[in-house]
C-alpha cells in the first residue's frame, strides 16, 4: 500500500512538473517583440522608421505595432501606441479624424504632422485590431473607435467605380485623377481584415469591399507576382504607364504575407494560393526572395533583403517548400543585424515568423486568436 501510494505522489508530481514546464514554454516573452520595443518604439509609444531619412513615423508603424502588441498581450505598450496615436496624428480624437500618415521634423525644426492625408491600408489595421483588442481584452472602449473608425473608412476612402464596384482608395485624396482614371495598391487591403469588418459590421458594404478587392489582387496578379501599384480605367480596365510601372517590392511582398495568413476555408484564399505558386518557385531556385518582380510577365530581378525572406516563409510553408523554409530561417538566425536597424524590414520579421510559428491563426470570419488568447491567458 506505502509503495503504491509513493507511485501515485511520483506520478502526480510528474504531471504537474511537465505541466508548469509546458505552460512556462507557451507562455515565455515574445524576444522578437522585445527587440523591436527596444529599438523602434519610444517609451511614449512612438514607432519610429529608423531606416528614413529623417527617423520619421508613420501611420503603418503605429498600426502594425499595434497587432504586434496585442498578439502578444502587452496591453501596456498597446495602450501607450494607440494613446499616442491619437493624440499626434488624429489631433486627439480618433472618433473624429483618421491618423495622419507622416509624422516628423518639420522646416522649422518641430515635431509635427508631415502629411496630413490619411493611409487607408493603417486605418484598416488599425479599426481591425481594435475590434479584435475589444473581444479578447473585454474593453468597450476599442470596439466603439473600432466602430467609428471603420465607418469613417467607409465613407472617405473608398469610391464607386465603374465596372469595378466599391473600392478602396489608397488615402482620401491624391488618388482619383481626370477621365476616371484611379490609382490603386494591391497590399492595402488584406482579405482577412475586410472579412472580419463584414461580418462586426453588417449593414455597411464592407462584403462588397471584399469581394473587389479580391478581384483587384486577382486581376493584378495572373502571371504569380504582385505590383506594388497599378492605374484603372474603366475604359481600359487595369493598366501601367510610365508613372506607374508594373514593379513589384516593397508594397507587393505583403500581397502574399496577407494571403499566406488567411484561414484554409476563407473566401478566395484557394484562389490565391495557387495563383502566387510562380512567386514560391521563384524563391524556391534562387534560394532566396526576388527583391524586383515584373507583373506583366512575371520575371524577377535581384535578392530581396531578409525581411522578404520573413515574409515569405507562411507562404512557402503552405507549399510544403519545407528545405527551402529551414534554409531561410537558418539565414535569418546567422543575420539578425536588421531587428535593431531597419525598420520595415523587423515589421516584415515579426509578421512571417509569428505567422509560421502559430503565434496567431486567424479564422475564416476573420477573427484574430493570439496564441495567449488559449494557452496563455
């Protein structure tokens, strides 16, 4: 009986040891998201591009740190970005201006607003991660400037266009030329974001928003690779001029990281998938991310930086491309100089490698589930 009891207490320490053990591994900090806090964020909340020319901030900046702070539970530092957003590019109020896309030194030597006009692709992020900050947090507050921010979205970054349906305009203003004729960026609207905002959001269009965006990346994307911009006529349908070439870079390599995070089930996920497999095999035989690709014919110029790399490994992942996969994450690990220097190209790090590690899913409705929200709560 003292032998089968000294069993069972062994047995039930056991268990209860690699419990703590496992809930100490799902639960560990995310050390990406420390190097990136440590290097690009002020202690006020301010993302700053030290890659730019002036160390400016953006829009985008505050927006993904914002997703990066929630996936991994810093409410301190979400809290802090969005505070700051606010008060510096929306004036104060986000329930009654969209932020302003560049912030930074002015002639006179001061902090200010650079530009003014809004970027749609940030306010998305932005009005999506509030949603989904108000649903996994419990906090009213986000999910009422989630609310206003995607109605004002709505209503003064998006048009009607013929033969094209609701679209959304890069900003509000700067995009919509003479004779009809629109400029658009394929990576400003990823799927999964329009998808959540149909379903919280009902009876506002944001289904038909969907539905043509899909068809813009689609249209935009028939030979596998992405352009960062393209010009639309309804006359003449999707179109490159001079000013507007069929390159493919920095814009376009988050056309296939939004994909690559979509659910197996999502609308036009299948679609995509294998419409960028010419993207993948790119990669595939250079052993490396293209850093220049060619939409009309699909080519593909020069080495892409390691941030592409980043990006690109959910997208591989789902090909089962799995030594080309290993081979970059070892890549990344040898260079890691990067997460404390270029902006972008860290933003780009922290997406691809928290979406190939599962850090988050995100469903076919579009809902975020962080890795915390059931692990680690």
């Amino acid at each position: 009986m003292k032998s089968t009891c000294i069993k069972i207490y062994s047995l039930l320490a056991f268990l209860l040891l690699s419990t703590t053990s496992f809930a100490q591994t799902v639960c560990e900090p995310w050390m990406q998201w420390q190097t990136f806090k440590k290097h690009f964020i002020t202690a006020e909340g301010r993302v700053i591009d030290l890659g730019s020319k002036q160390s400016i901030t953006t829009s985008e900046g505050q927006s993904y740190a914002l997703f990066f702070a929630l996936i991994a539970n810093d409410r301190l530092t979400f809290d802090k970005l969005l505070n700051w957003t606010e008060v510096n590019l929306a004036e104060g109020d986000l329930s009654t201006r969209l932020p302003a896309w560049q912030w930074g030194i002015n002639e006179l030597g001061q902090e200010s607003i650079l530009d003014s006009n809004p970027a749609s692709d940030s306010d998305l992020w932005i009005a999506y991660t509030l949603s989904q900050a108000a649903l996994l947090w419990q906090d009213r507050r986000y999910s009422v400037l989630a609310a206003v921010m995607a109605k004002r979205i709505m209503r003064e970054e998006t048009a009607y266009i013929p033969n094209l349906g609701l679209s959304l305009l890069p900003a509000p203003n700067g995009f919509e030329y003479p004779n009809d004729q629109y400029k658009f960026n394929p990576s400003y609207a990823p799927l999964f974001i329009l998808r959540q905002l149909s379903q919280l959001y009902p009876h506002s269009p944001w289904q038909q928003l969907h539905d043509n965006s899909a068809k813009l990346i689609l249209d935009t994307s028939k030979e596998g690779v992405s352009p960062d911009w393209v010009m639309y006529q309804p006359a003449k349908g999707f179109y490159y001029d001079k000013a507007t070439p069929d390159l493919g870079s920095y814009n376009a390599i988050r056309v296939y990281l939004w994909a690559s995070m979509m659910a197996e089930d999502a609308p036009y996920r299948n679609e995509l998938i294998e419409q960028f497999k010419p993207m993948s095999d790119h990669v595939v035989r250079l052993s490396g991310s293209p850093l220049n690709t060619f939409a009309k014919t699909g080519e593909v110029k020069k080495y892409g930086p390691r941030g592409f790399d980043a990006a690109l490994l959910p997208l591989l992942a789902i090909y089962n491309e799995n030594e080309t996969v290993t081979a970059l994450q070892q890549k990344l690990m040898i260079d890691t100089s990067f997460t404390t220097k270029r902006y972008y190209d860290s933003v780009l790090y922290l997406f691809g490698t928290s979406a190939i590690n599962k850090q988050f899913t995100i469903d076919e409705m579009g809902k975020l589930m962080p890795h915390w929200s059931t692990e680690c709560r």
